[in-house]
C-alpha cells in the first residue's frame, strides 16, 4: 500500500492549492471591502495611492493624456479605460505583474457598478 502513498500527498497539494485560492477578485471575502462605496470614503483614497501619483493634473501623464484622476467626474468620464486598464488588462498601476491589492479592485468595482456616487 506504500506507493500509494506518494500520489495521495499529491492530490492533497494540488486541493490545498485551490482551497488556498489562486487570488481572483471572485475569491475576495466581500466584507473586506465597503459594501456601498463612495468618492469621499474610501474611492479617492485608493485612486491617490494607486493612480494620482502619475495621473494627476499635476504630472505630465494626467495632463498629456486626458487622463488625471484628481476629481470624481475626471475618473467618472474616464471610467472605461480606468476599468480596462485596471481590471482587463492589468496594465495600470505599473510596473507589469505588479496589480492592486482585491479588495481595493472590489472596492472600485462596486463604486463602477453602483454608479459611481461623488458624495
Ligand atoms: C507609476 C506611474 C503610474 C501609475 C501609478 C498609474 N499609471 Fe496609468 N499610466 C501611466 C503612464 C506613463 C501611462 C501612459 C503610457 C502607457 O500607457 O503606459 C498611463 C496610461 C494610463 C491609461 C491610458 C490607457 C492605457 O492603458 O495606456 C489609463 C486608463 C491608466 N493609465 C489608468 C491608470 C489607473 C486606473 C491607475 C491606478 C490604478 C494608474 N493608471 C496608475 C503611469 C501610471
């Protein structure tokens, strides 16, 4: 029965590994973000630590490129390609690999998907 034992301890790893989750957003304990977020709490935070310090009226990329994340209505107007390039394509924030903590992508998600309230 001995050499059974080598593949049982493999088809525990490999379990472990998925019960472990692999990181995806659908794996994020809900509660570790706002149910109900808004701009003032905590959305702007999140924009300033992850995207304002390159995307901001005051650098060259917010101001070349139409796409500074100062104010709720400048991510409002540039949410498509906010959630493209953060969501799809894991581009932004750099560098490549690098990609946003999941609850602070939920929280952002759920901000998109309820209307992106300025209060
Ligand atoms: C370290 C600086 C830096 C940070 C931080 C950063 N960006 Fe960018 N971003 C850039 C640069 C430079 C470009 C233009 C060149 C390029 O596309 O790589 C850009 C381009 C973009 C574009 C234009 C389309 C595209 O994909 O090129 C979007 C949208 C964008 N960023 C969104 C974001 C969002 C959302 C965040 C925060 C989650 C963020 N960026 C964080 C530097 C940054």
């Amino acid at each position: 029965m001995a050499h059974f034992r080598l593949p049982t301890i493999l088809v525990a790893l490999l379990l472990g590994g998925c019960a472990a989750g692999d990181g995806t957003l659908d794996e994020v304990d809900p509660a570790a973000a706002p149910a109900n977020p808004t701009w003032s709490d905590p959305v702007q935070r999140v924009v300033d630590v992850y995207c304002a310090g390159c995307h901001s009226d005051d650098s060259a990329v917010g101001a070349q490129e139409g796409y500074a994340f100062d104010t709720c209505d400048q991510v409002k107007r540039a949410r498509g390609a906010f959630q493209q390039a953060t969501f799809e394509n894991e581009s932004m924030p750099p560098p490549a690999g690098f990609v946003m903590p999941e609850a602070a992508k939920l929280t952002m998600k759920r901000w998109f998907a309820q209307g992106m309230p300025c209060d």
